[in-house]
C-alpha cells in the first residue's frame, strides 16, 4: 500500500516536472519569438525608406508569412499573396536575404513535396487563391524546385475548368453563380498572363490564352462601367438574379473604391506580360485611361485621397480609405512610368501619396509602421446577405494594417521610389 502510494506520488512528481518544462520551453518559445520581433523592429529607422519600413513593419506583425492577415493557422490566401508580391520589390530593391526568405517561407509551409497546396481546394473555384500563384512562379523561376512549378500548374488547371459566364467570363467562386467581381481580374488575370509567358501555355496556345486574359477586361467593360461617371461597379451578375443585382443591367448598386483599385492594379500589371504586338494592349491602355481620368473626378481635393464609397464623399458615414487609395497611387504611378499614362496622373499619385502620409500613416516609437483606416473587408451576397448598399460598404468593419492596405501602400512606395 505504502510502495503504491509512493509510486502515485512519483507518477504525480514527474507529471509536474514535465509540466514546469513545458512552461519553461514555451516560456523560452515566447521570449524568442519576441526576441526575435524585437530585432526586427530595431531596424525600422526613418532613415529607410517607405516600403522597407512597412515591410518590417509587417514582418514584425507577422512573422510567419503563411499566418498574414491576423489568422491563427497557416493558409493559402490572397493576401498573402499581395503582400509577399510587394516583399519580391523590396527584396530586389534592398538585396537583402530577410525578405526572400520570407516570401520562401510563405510557400515552403504550405506546398508540399509533390506540390499540392495545403488549405487549398480546386473543387470551390475560388478566384482568391489564384493571387499566390506569383510567388510560386517567382520561387519557381529563383529555386527551380520543381514543387513549385507543379502547385503553379495546379492553379492553372483550375482556370481551365473554372465556371464561365455565357460570355466567357469567369466567375469569381462557383458559389456566387454567374457572378463576375472586379476583385477577380487582379486576383486571376496577372498570374495567367505570367503563367502563358513562362511556359507558352499547353492547355491553349498562346495567343488564345491572352486574348481570354483581354476578354475578361472586356467584359467588365461591357457590363459594369457606367456610361455617367466612367467609373465600375463592384460586380455584375449575368443571370441577373442577385438581390443586388439591377434588373436590366445586372449590376451591383455603387462603386467601392477598392474594388476599382483591384481592377485598376491587375490592367497595369498583366501588361508586363502581354505581348507588344497583341491588340489587347491598346484595349487595356485605353480602359486603364478611362477609369483614370474617372477617378481624377473624385480625387479628394484636400487630401489627395479616395473615399470608401467612390463617388459620395460628402455623404455621412463615408471616409478617405487606405487600400483603394493606395491602389490607384500604385496603379496611377507605374502607369505614367510605362507611358501608359499622361503626367497628370504622375502628379495625382503625388499628391495621393503625401495624403498617405499625413493622415493614415502613423509610425510607434519603435518604428513600427501603421496604415490606418483600412477596410477590412467587403462583398456581395453571401450569407449574412451583403447587398451593396451605401450603408453595407461605410459600415463594414475599419481596421489598421489589414494586408489590403499595406500591400499596395508598399507597392505603391516602390514605384515612386519614397
């Protein structure tokens, strides 16, 4: 009985030994990774420039890359994506191992050995997780490991079977049906147009592929600019069905300013892979200065800035938000330095940018930099329905730092070299 006892009392002593040095591995875990945060943040002096201090900002924020965008678990995402996007400019900017490494690490967790994705299902056709398809032809292109080459085909694969409007133009996930957003094209269009330069597309030749990139810009063209203001709707439902949808037209109610600067960016960027001599060019120049010119009309006079919803900045509720104007600060900037625009919008991004600066910008005694006021996030139908009222898109929640913001605010300092 005694010798029982004894041997209870030793099970129970061991248990709490291995307790205390758990505790004690997961204290030293939290005391390195915040060591580990707290080198990072050493190096965001003021006297680098914008898109380095932001991106070490961001390291710092998220130090595992494949948790970007305030989860918990690692996951295949857009967002990532963006960000890492901006990461490859700075790495090429800076030369400096810390960044590529990061963007490494982003795809080292999540693709595996035989180059299938973890997190990632082809079955739901969701436009979104076509983005981080840049990294991997990145990594593929720096590496050569073939897992790479292999995810990206993957991804590729599922734009060959993705659902399609009677038109041809892809739906942004096969559960919003006959649904065309102009997230889409930025999300899709410019890893399509890499992917068909690499690797002289096999699943169509060339020239098919590029010409199905251009038609889904014309299709937007077609069904969600607004003669009126030149400028886009959120999205178009062919079917017409949607609660949001107008019934003639089949677009969403109001113009998101993000929305815009997702289908403003994906134009300049899926031109670094169109060919000259493909006629798509002009098209997209011309749409690209079309919508700019739009856009001039509701440059915020004061600040330089965008508001949430695009064309009602004097209404109540409605605000100057970070992603959208940072997204035509980046689109406007690299489109003057391509010559695909006229130095007017050289200046707008200017003037977008120093708004930026002075009133979303705040930087911590630390040098961690913030971008505020940021949306944090905006749809279409769903469930809880989103309806794309005025009073949906101002009352969606605000936040700081969302990767949507940062990601193009990084872009949009490299291409203006600040």
């Amino acid at each position: 009985m005694i010798l029982n006892r004894l041997n209870s009392l030793s099970s129970i002593a061991l248990i709490l030994i291995v307790l205390c040095i758990g505790c004690k591995d997961k204290k030293q875990q939290e005391e390195k990774a915040t060591s580990e945060v707290g080198d990072t943040l050493e190096q965001i002096s003021e006297d680098l420039k914008w898109y380095e201090r932001m991106m070490l900002s961001e390291i710092s924020r998220f130090p595992e890359a494949s948790k970007l965008d305030f989860v918990d678990q690692a996951r295949w995402s857009y967002t990532n994506g963006l960000v890492l996007n901006a990461c490859e400019g700075v790495y090429k900017e800076t030369g400096k191992d810390k960044y590529f490494d990061y963007i490494y690490a982003y795809a080292d967790a999540l693709v595996e050995p035989n180059g299938s994705i973890k997190t990632y299902e082809m079955s739901k056709y969701n436009l979104d997780m076509i983005k981080s398809g840049d990294n991997l032809l990145y990594l593929y292109k720096e590496s050569g490991e073939e897992r790479f080459r292999k995810a990206a085909d993957t991804l590729r694969n599922q734009l060959k079977d993705q659902p399609r409007t009677p038109e041809g133009g892809f739906w942004h996930k096969k559960r919003y049906t006959q649904q065309m957003w102009l997230d889409g094209l930025y999300m899709a269009e410019p890893f399509y147009a890499q992917y068909t330069k690499m690797f002289s597309d096999s699943l169509k030749t060339e020239a098919e592929a590029y010409n199905d990139i251009v038609k889904q810009f014309e299709l937007i063209q077609e069904h969600a600019l607004d003669e009126k203001t030149g400028l886009l709707y959120h999205g178009w439902d062919s079917s017409k069905q949607q609660r949001w949808a107008d019934k003639e037209t089949g677009t969403s109610p109001n113009f998101w300013s993000r929305a815009m600067g997702w289908y403003a960016m994906a134009i300049v960027d899926v031109l670094d892979y169109l060919p000259e001599e493909n006629p798509g060019r002009e098209k997209l120049i011309g749409y690209l200065n079309g919508l700019g010119d739009a856009l001039l009309k509701y440059q915020d006079e004061e600040t330089g800035l965008w508001y949430q919803v695009t064309d009602q900045g004097d209404r109540e509720g409605n605000y100057l938000e970070a992603s959208g104007s940072s997204m035509f600060t980046y689109t406007f900037a690299k489109g003057y330095n391509k010559g695909y625009l006229p130095e007017k919008f050289n200046t707008a991004a200017q003037k977008a940018y120093e708004g930026i600066l002075n009133e979303l910008i705040s930087v911590e005694e630390n040098g961690l930099v913030n971008l505020n006021q940021v949306c944090a996030v905006a749809g279409l139908g769903g469930d809880p329905y989103r309806d794309g009222s005025y009073e949906y898109y101002v009352n969606e929640k605000i936040r700081a730092n969302d990767p949507k913001g940062t990601g193009p605010f990084i872009l949009a300092s490299l291409t203006l070299n600040r």
